[in-house]
C-alpha cells in the first residue's frame, strides 16, 4: 500500500478541528464518500458561491439563472443517455469485498510504484521499478525512463482496464491479495420512487448533473425571458452520484455541490473555437484572480478520444496539483447540439429559437464548463494551507496559516477583548464587533490568550484581528494584526470600516 499523504491528512485534520467539514453520519459510524460543512466550512462555500455567480452571471449582459429540481422524470435521464451510459467499472476483491473503481486502483498501483522508483533513485539503486504509461495510441507499454513516463487510465475500456490488472498483477490496495473479480460497469444515478405505487409511472432520479434541467427548460427561459444567441444559462445547486471513490476526502463525494453553465449558440454565426477560447479564459482567471490560486498548480489537460463523450467535439480540463496529484477541477465541454436534440426527439416538443432578424429556427449548439464547488473549496484550503515559522523560534516558533483570499476568506475579522475578565474591555470589544458585522462577517473570540486566538484565527484564515486593550478605552484606538506578514499597527476606531472596506477593494 502507498504511504499515506502527510499534507492530505494534516489539511483533513484541520478542516474538522476547525470546523470546515466533518465525515457524515460520524455518530453512527459514518456514511461513505458522505460529508457535512461546518460553520466555517459553510461560510467559506457561501463565499466561493456568491463569487462564481457575480463573476460568471452578475457582471455579463448575456447570463440569466435557473433553478431547476433535484428530483426530475426517468425519460430526462434515459434521452440524456445516463441510464444506459452513466457508469463506471467496477471491480471487487473476493478476498476482503472491497469494491472500487478500476481506473481508481490502476491509478493508485502506478503512484505507488512511482514512489518506490523515486526512494530508489535517491538511495542510488537506478529506475528498476517498472512503470507503465498510456503511449499515443492509448496502449500501455513498460518503460523506466524517467523523462517520459506518464499515464491517462480515465477513459480505458474495460477490456484494457482489465488487461492492465492482469499484466501487472495489482493487488487489493486494502487486503493485498491479487484476487479479483470481472469488471463490470455500475450505474452512478440515484433512482427515486415517486408516490405510493410502485412501477415505471413513478420512477424518478435524483439528478447526476445540474446541466439537464437547463436543457428541458431551454424553451422556457427563452419564451419567459428577453434573450437571444449567444447567451448562457447558470446554476448553482445539488448532485448526486453513486460513486465509489479512493479517499482524498471531498474531492469525490456521494453528494456535491455544483456550478454549471450551457451556453447556447448559433454555430453559423458564432465560431465555437474562438468562444471555447474564451470560455479558458475566464475560467483561468477566475481561478488564479478571484480565488487567489497560484497559476503554477493549475494546467490544461485534453482529453484523448477514448476519454472524452461521444457527443462531445472538444472537452478540457483544467487540473490541479492536489496531494495525490494533477486531477481534475473544472471541466469545458463543446458538447454541440447532442442534448437538445435528444430532449426534442424524446420529448416530441420544438425546442429550436427562431432568430428574429431571418426567422430561421435553430437548435443551438452549446459550451459548458462545469465545476464542482465543493472541490473548489478543497483546492482554496490546499493551497492556502502554510507552515512557516515565527520570529520566537523554537516549537512555539511554528504557526499554521491558511493564507486564503481575503475576499471569500469565511470571516473578514476577528474582535478580541486584551483579557476577558475586565468588563470594560469586553464591552468595547463587543461594541466593536456589533458595528463591523453590519458590514463584514465577523467573529468575537474572548477565550485564552491572545496568542491562541491568533493561531485559532490563522487556521481558519481570518486576515484582521482587532484587538481592544486599556489604551483603547483611553485614545479610541485598536490593535489591527496582519494574518500573513503578522505586523501589527494601531488604527483609530471610528475609521475601522472604511479601513478594511479599502483592503477588501
């Protein structure tokens, strides 16, 4: 088995102790693949939200939003093509009954083997350790050259995921036993039985993509609402896929948080290159500008024709340097005309818009990127996450910092009290703090020492601390403490929030 990942478990620690997330049902025994967002947790999801809306909706003149059910009818999914095709492949160990993806073990079998090679090259032993690659006609191929191994498992048919395992005799990562069953695929939809009676009629899912419920609505939007091509439609909201997942905590959930967009488009009057362009672009930078992500952790990944869907001319990803490597954060798809298409046949209803200059009918051609929020907020947390010492030097010279964007930091500024058992202390502190959050978020902090609630708030990522001592109650000043450079300064308090409205831009 792979060691475990030090950063991976140290940020999962941090995350509860802090209360950005917890596994869910913990007292019961815990549900898998299933987790609840705490309080800081849930502030910073709302940031990450409210920020992706007002910069993918809010500021451009061709984005309207739609709230669509959780719950819609089976014939959504089966013209959609993800009661036959939404699955993935599935293999057990018939020793322990583990089940998991086979993509998932091939990809954790090569990074464990990667590990060996590396401890080997630095105690001088050379690359023996085979390592296997997905070469440019989607085959593996043995190589120990370091300068060109690389592998892209996702999009293999069960067939070569299933001679990869035999060739290399990987084992159950859980039991370590080479005893495998058949792959077969697993369908990720939840079915839903709707009413009393059981059958077909009342057979609903659970959606596995907020993106349908913008394509059965097209005809509404655009018969509600003045719009013409180009333009978008934006969702926030709920999905849910039966997936079996290999940890790395909220990456692959049961249950996740998404934003996606469709945007429509006359393909004869709108080159779909220039726009999936486009589309790149802001997504690079919404990532890098407003999430504050460091551009060195992100890169653009296509995906090979095995990979991507059928319906799809062009699909990229752009990854992330996770812990446990470059994986997928935000998808962008040009998935033509393929679902409309599928709803109007199935459904037997026009969903063509007709172009009011030619009166021409079109059934628009569509871009999505698609992201899952909740995986945006465990790449904010990774890559805030710092370790660096302090001026005392020592074990009390270590702090932990998450240096998150101030922006969709979960709270703004944190009010203390110098000691907590001097009324007129507290009563100014908290005469503070009643005045800051009618602007910001904020949070009152009264328990220990000052320097435990610096690091309390540095692991949370506060930016500001405010501190209220004696010489504020005397000259109308406070203590305002940086949370990344740490310096301190004093700042009248009458002038306090137009002093962090500044900082906030």
């Amino acid at each position: 088995m792979a060691p475990k990942n030090e950063t991976m478990d140290k940020i999962v620690s941090l995350a509860k102790r802090r209360g950005f997330f917890y596994p869910g049902s913990e007292i019961y025994g815990g549900l898998a693949n299933t987790y609840d967002y705490g309080p800081v947790g849930t502030e910073l999801l709302r940031n990450i939200k409210n920020l992706w809306w007002k910069y993918f909706v809010q500021q451009r003149s061709d984005m309207v939003g739609l709230d669509a059910g959780i719950i819609s009818h089976h014939k959504i999914w089966e013209a959609s093509g993800h009661v036959a095709g939404f699955a993935d492949a599935m293999i057990d160990c018939k020793n322990c009954k583990a089940r998991m993806r086979a993509d998932h073990l091939i990809e954790g079998y090569y990074d464990e083997q990667l590990k060996i090679q590396e401890e080997n090259d630095k105690l001088g032993k050379g690359s023996y350790v085979p390592i296997f690659v997905v070469d440019e006609e989607n085959w593996i191929s043995n190589i120990i050259d370091k300068k060109t191994r690389n592998y892209q498992i996702e999009g293999l048919s069960t067939a070569k995921l299933q001679e990869v395992i035999e060739r290399f005799k990987i084992k159950c990562p859980n039991c370590g036993k080479n005893d495998w069953t058949a792959i077969r695929k697993f369908n990720q939809l939840f079915p839903v039985q709707l009413g009393i009676v059981q059958g077909e009629g009342g057979m609903g899912y659970l959606r596995g993509e907020t993106a349908q419920g913008m394509f059965i609505n097209f005809r509404n939007v655009v018969d509600s609402n003045r719009v013409r091509l180009p333009f978008g439609i934006a969702q926030i909201g709920k999905g849910f896929r039966n997936e079996i997942t290999p940890g790395n905590s909220i990456f692959r959930t049961i249950e996740f948080e998404m934003g996606e967009i469709e945007y429509f488009f006359d393909p004869e009057t709108t080159n779909w290159e220039e726009a999936f362009e486009k589309w790149k672009s802001s997504m690079w930078e919404f990532v890098t500008k407003h999430l504050g992500i460091l551009e060195t952790n992100l890169k653009w990944r296509e995906h090979t024709d095995e990979e991507r869907s059928f319906y799809s001319t062009r699909t990229e990803d752009l990854d992330y340097k996770f812990p446990f490597g470059f994986k997928e954060l935000w998808g962008l798809a040009y998935r033509t005309n393929y679902d409309l298409t599928q709803h109007s046949t199935v459904s037997k209803k026009d969903l063509t818009i007709t172009d009011p200059y030619t009166q021409k009918k079109i059934l628009p051609h569509v871009i999505e990127p698609a992201v899952g929020l909740t995986r945006l907020l465990l790449m904010v947390l990774i890559d805030a996450y710092t370790e660096e010492g302090t001026s005392a030097g020592g074990s009390e010279g270590k702090r932990t910092v998450l240096k998150i964007n101030p922006k969709i930091a979960p709270y703004k500024v944190a009010v203390f009290p110098l000691l907590a058992n001097k009324e007129e202390l507290v009563g100014k502190a908290q005469e503070i703090y009643n005045e800051l959050k009618q602007h910001f978020m904020v949070t009152f902090d009264a328990r220990g020492n000052i320097g435990k609630r610096y690091m309390a708030q540095d692991e949370i990522g506060t930016p500001w601390c405010v501190t209220v001592d004696f010489d504020s109650l005397d000259d109308g000043t406070v203590t305002i403490r940086d949370r990344d450079t740490m310096k301190q300064e004093r700042i009248e308090i009458a002038k306090l929030v137009t002093y962090f409205q500044e900082k906030l831009g």
